[in-house]
C-alpha cells in the first residue's frame, strides 16, 4: 500500500513537473497590483512586470534559432569569429523583457520582434554580397566593428557634453554598429558605462554590445519621436503629420526611426532593401513567415517622409 502512494506520487510529481515545463521554464511567480496581473521569472525576467507574465524570448527563440539565423558569422573568412553567441544576446535581452522587449503582445509579435531587431543587426553587420555561400543573407553579425575606419568620428560640436578622449576612436562598432563620440556619450550614460572613455568596450564584450543595440532598439534616438520598439509593435499611434509623411505603424518605419534620410524616401533603394531582406529571411527561419510581415508600405520605407528631415519652412 504505502509502495503504491510511493508511486503514485512519483508519477504526480512528474506530471507536474512536466506541466510546468511545458508553460516556461524557469518558474513564474505571480501576483496582482493595483487590479493587474505582474509576474517575475528570475534572472530572464525580473521585477514585477505586466511583461513577464507571458512567454520570454528563451521559450520561442533558442539557440538553434540564433545559430540558423547567423550560420556563416564563425566561419574562417569572418570578421568577428567567435565574439557572437546567444548566451550574451540573451543575458542583454534580460535587461529589457521586463520593459516589453519580446515580451509584448504575445509569442507571435516576439518572434516578429526578434525577426526585426536581429535583421537590422543582420544587415549591419553582414560581410554577405551576391555569391556568398550560403547566400548573402547566411552573414548578419560577421563584424563586430568597422574595419578599415576612414576617421576617428569625434566631433568637436559637442566638446563640452561628450569630449573625445585623446587616443580613443569612434568608428563604428556592435551589434547596431555605434559612431561618433556624441553616440558614444549618450550610450554609455544611459548603459552606466564609461563608453566615451572606451569606446572598445563595445567590440571586447558582446553582452555590452548587444545591450547598447537593445537599448538603441527600444529608446526614442529623439524625445518628440517613438522608439523603433513602440513603432513595431504597435505601441505608437502616429499623428496627422506622420500619416500625411506616410509613416504607418510597422517595420518600415523602424528604418526610419534608426537611419531617417539615410534609407527612407527614396523609394526601394539598396540601403534599405539589404534592411527588409534579412527581416523577411529572419521570419521565414524562424517559421514565423514572410506573408506576416504586411505589405510594401508598411514593410518599406521608400514612400515615408523621414523623420530626421528638414522642415518644409526652412529655406534649402
Ligand atoms: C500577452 O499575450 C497575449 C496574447 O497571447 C496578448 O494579447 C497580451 O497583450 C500579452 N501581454 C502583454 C503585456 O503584452
Ligand atoms: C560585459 O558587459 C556586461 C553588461 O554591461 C557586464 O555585466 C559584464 O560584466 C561585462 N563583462 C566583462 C568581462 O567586462
Ligand atoms: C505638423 O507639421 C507642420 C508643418 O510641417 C508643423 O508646423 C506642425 O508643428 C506639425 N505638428 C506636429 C504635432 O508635429
């Protein structure tokens, strides 16, 4: 008899054990505050947030998706071999689930979110061109800094809030690639780390460089504009003036935010196509599909009117 209770409690304890599984991983504590549901997961997502109550990148991204995402980045004739992993994306990503990054509206709109975010760093970061094995689209996160930097970016406009440190470079490093020693400034302020100081941190740990492009991801670049985050996932509602420059809730519009004249308003220019072509790569890899991504003027920017543009008032 008492054999028999052995058992049998064995075999609840497995189904719960198996229960749990199934839902997450790491265990989930939930409560209620001020009549809304928050939880806590640990160390992937911490603190009491409406946006830990759902599933976290490491339940629908895992790291046979980061190795099928960027297969070629290891590869001998790669510029950054064996500086990328998914164990410094994810413990950088831990930062901001809490803040709703892969974390919002659901595992459907995180899995797009993730195809978003990584086919901007992708395209910046791809050595990839035409006959590339693979393809050009196997080689996101083959840099991890710019090789052959044609100046040291410091501009001396703003050398009383962000100095050039004598000796120290600005070109273009991470994950979404970072320039110029105001960039530099603003990241580290907002990261707690002496960026301008050293900038090399960036391209001597992969934790801080994926966090410095999460935070540019889910941070307005200016305070009268949204975050590329906001924009994707429908955060954001646009204005008359936004609807009027066709800018529309989508990943077209993420273009615009981070590059602005860059690549937006001059219809389907290389620049940008490079941008869209690795989204869209990323969403079929990672079985979400291509269809999900929305048509030409939501997925583009091309028609958009950038953000970063000159006022219709000035004189040109
Ligand atoms: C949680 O997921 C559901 C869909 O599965 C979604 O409707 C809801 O908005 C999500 N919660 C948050 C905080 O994004
Ligand atoms: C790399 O950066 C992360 C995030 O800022 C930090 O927690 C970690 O200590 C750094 N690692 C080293 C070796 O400096
Ligand atoms: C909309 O655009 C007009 C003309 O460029 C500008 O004067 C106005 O301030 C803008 N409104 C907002 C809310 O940005």
């Amino acid at each position: 008899m008492e054999a028999k209770l052995w058992v049998l409690a064995v075999v609840l304890a497995i189904v719960v054990v198996g229960l749990a599984d199934a839902d997450s991983t790491t265990p989930k504590l939930v409560k209620t505050v001020k009549g809304k549901k928050v939880c806590d997961r640990g160390w992937e997502c911490k603190g009491w947030s409406q946006f830990c109550c759902n599933e976290t990148i490491s339940d629908y991204f895992q790291t046979y998706q980061f190795e099928n995402l960027f297969s070629k980045r290891n590869s001998p004739v790669a510029h950054a071999v064996g500086y990328w992993d998914y164990k410094s994306f994810i413990t950088a990503a831990a930062v901001y689930q809490p803040l709703g990054f892969g974390t919002t509206g659901g595992k459907l709109m995180g899995m797009k979110e993730m195809s978003a975010f990584l086919g901007h760093v992708g395209s910046k970061t791809s050595c990839g061109y035409g006959v590339a094995t693979g393809g050009p689209l196997a080689w996101g996160l083959c840099y991890n800094k710019e090789m052959s930097p044609s100046q040291s970016y410091c501009d001396d406009y703003y050398k009383y809030t962000y100095p050039c440190t004598p000796g120290a470079d600005y070109y273009g490093r991470g994950a979404l690639p970072i320039y110029w020693n105001y960039n530099y400034g603003a990241t580290g302020e907002a990261l707690k780390v002496d960026l301008l100081n050293h900038p090399e941190y960036i391209e001597q740990n992969a934790t801080l460089a994926f966090q410095a492009a999460i935070w540019r991801w889910m941070t307005p670049v200016k305070k009268s504009q949204p975050s590329a985050h906001d924009v994707f996932v429908g955060n954001w509602k646009p204005t008359k003036n936004d609807t009027l420059a066709k800018r529309n809730p989508g990943f077209g519009t993420t273009m615009n935010v981070l590059y602005g004249d860059q690549v937006c308003g001059q219809g389907d220019v290389d620049g940008m196509n490079s941008i869209v072509s690795h989204f869209l790569y990323y969403l079929d890899l990672l079985g979400v599909g291509r269809e999900e991504a929305g048509p030409h003027e939501v997925l583009t920017c091309a028609e958009q009117k950038p953000f970063n543009s000159a006022p219709t008032t000035a004189s040109s």
